[in-house]
C-alpha cells in the first residue's frame, strides 16, 4: 500500500470542487486499513473516510490522511429463511451497481434505492433511503474497525442505532470505518408502492421489480442532475421533522403543506424543497455556486465553484426558510 502525497480530490467528489489532500491511502484491505491507520497515528495525522464522495463538500484542504474506501466483492450467502437470502457487500462496491446485481440475482427489495450516487460503505453512515424504503428494513450487520479499541466489530442492526438519515456511525465522530454489510433479500416479489409519487408514476396493480427499478432510475435522473454533468451531492438537506403543533401553525401560514408521517408520536415530516420552492430559490445563484433550476434542494457546480461558494448559498438559504418559517434546515452533506 501507497501512501500518496498531495493528492488533488477534485475527482473524489462529486460536487467536482478542488481540495488537497496532504495525504492519500488506496484501502483495498483489512491490512491496507490497519497499516494506513498506523501510519496516521505515527505522523500524528488526523484520517477522512472517503468513499464515493458523494455526501461531502470540501471548503478547504484537508490537512491529514484521506483513507479512500476501494476493497471489492459481493458474496451471496444462505437466508434464515427458505424465501430469503443473505448478501454480504464490500463497503467500496458502487450503490447502485450493487442494486442492479441483487436484480439480476432475482433478491429483491432495494429496487426503490436504485441511483442512489456513493458506494455501499456510505449507505449505514446515514441511513440511506428513498421512496419509502431505507436500508435498515434490510440490514443484518456489517463489519467496521473500532478506532477507539484498536479491533474489529460486528455490529446489528439494533446496535447501528438507525434513525431517519442517521446512525450510530454518523454520530460517532469517524470512531467506527465500515468494512461490510450484510443485508438479507426476499426471494419473492412485493412492490412497495407505500409512496404516493412513486405509486401514481407507476399506476400498474402489480408492477414487476424490473418496471420499479426503471421508474425509480427514471424519476431520479429527473430530478437529480448527473455529477459527471454538473456537480452536486443530490439533496443538500435533510427534510424537518416538526412537531404536529408546529405543523398545524404552518399550514395557517402555508395552505397546502404537504406532510409525510412517521413512526414517532407527535411528530411529522415535511419536505425541505417545498419550503424552499414557497421562497423561490430555485434557478437562483449565488456567486460561482447555484440551485438547481429544476430542484430547489439541488445545489450544483456549474465548473467552477469553490466550496466556499456552495456553503454560502446554502447558509443564505437556511437562514430564509428560519426567517420565514421558523425552521432551521440541516445539511444531509458532510461539510469538511
């Protein structure tokens, strides 16, 4: 294993804003991440986790030891039960390449998180989740390196602490470096159409996984502009969840604000960009930075932008929607 110096990480994230990194690890292996590890501690370097890049805003050089995830496979293994079978995916795998694999192999379940940019390594980090599915409703374990004990773990589902777009993982300060996951798949197909957007594009009774898969791919390109055409990270911040006393105060204020419910009693979610849209970011620039002109949650690179530049704008649009509404928006992006 190589340890890079200077290394520009331009390429390593998709919003496409320049960045150095001091210091650069290719990690390929267990032993790639224990050496890597060793090295940083020696040097007294801080480390980044980087995968796919795909959920990072990089505002200024990174001073340390960038560990970029690159280990491989896809193993399919037994289920617990006759209708369902266990897959055990590298943390460096690309998302969607792996959603696309478990279609083939007729494991289904993941369709409706099809497109969703990053490698496998991201998706406990924050949950991932679109269209009514997360990856929880399928997660078995995964395998990560406890930094503070200096061993591997195994860790649950239940010990993941999984929430809406969070974890155990993201609140843990870069503790735990996800090696694995383990998910378990149904052999046997049944659609989730439990979102409405999703549910009224598809408008088949009994769609196949295939025509799902195809409809999701299809409604994110969209609404998601591709990275290799104009950076971004897909949607910069996480939908509010409100207390219902606050969201009976603003449909006073908004008529017509949609909600989506949770398991939490008391409790409800409304959409980020819809807020945003009332507020008319959408096209809207900023300097060298922009929002998306079809999706106001979107904002993107034209070419040229520093990442100084896309936090300002999403700072200025922050304050807006808490001006206006009285809710403060939080970043789904990491901010480095």
């Amino acid at each position: 294993m190589e340890i890079a110096q200077s290394v520009n990480l331009q390429a390593y994230n998709t919003f496409g804003v320049p960045a150095t990194a001091a210091f650069f690890a290719s990690i390929e292996s267990k032993e790639n991440l224990e050496k890597a590890l060793q090295y940083a501690a020696g040097e007294s370097l801080p480390t980044l986790v980087l995968g796919g890049g795909s959920n990072v805003l990089f505002i200024r050089d990174y001073a340390g030891l960038v560990l970029h995830i690159n280990n491989r496979g896809i193993k399919w293994l037994e289920g617990l039960a006759e209708d369902s079978q266990r897959v055990r995916v590298a943390a460096g795998e690309n998302w969607h390449e792996f959603v696309s694999a478990c279609l083939a192999k007729e494991l289904y379940g993941l369709e409706n998180l099809a497109l969703i940019p990053g490698t496998v390594g991201a998706a406990p980090i924050q949950n991932i989740g679109a269209y009514g599915v997360e990856l929880a409703d399928f997660f078995v374990e995964l395998s990560c390196y406890d930094r503070e004990q200096n061993q591997w773990l195994s860790l649950t589902r239940e010990q993941c602490e999984f929430a809406y777009r969070d974890s155990l993982f993201k609140r843990s300060g870069g503790r735990y470096l996800v090696f694995d996951i383990t998910l378990e798949l149904d052999k046997d197909w049944k659609p989730n159409l439990s979102y409405q957007a999703l549910a009224g594009v598809i408008g088949e009774v009994d769609p196949s996984a295939q025509q799902v898969f195809d409809t999701v791919c299809s409604l994110r390109r969209e609404k998601l502009p591709d990275p290799n055409d104009l950076g971004n990270a897909g949607s910069f911040f996480k939908n509010p969840i409100v207390s219902d006393e606050k969201y009976a105060a603003l449909q006073k204020q908004l008529p017509g604000l949609p909600n989506y419910a949770i398991e939490e009693e008391g409790l409800t979610k409304i959409p980020a960009a819809w807020l945003l849209d009332q507020l008319g970011w959408k096209g809207r620039r900023r300097g060298r930075a922009q929002v998306h002109k079809h999706h106001a949650l979107i904002l993107v690179n034209p070419g040229y932008a520093l990442g100084e530049d896309i936090l300002l704008l999403a700072q200025e649009m922050s304050s807006s929607v808490l001006e206006n509404f009285g809710i403060a928006l939080e970043p789904e992006v990491q901010i480095l």
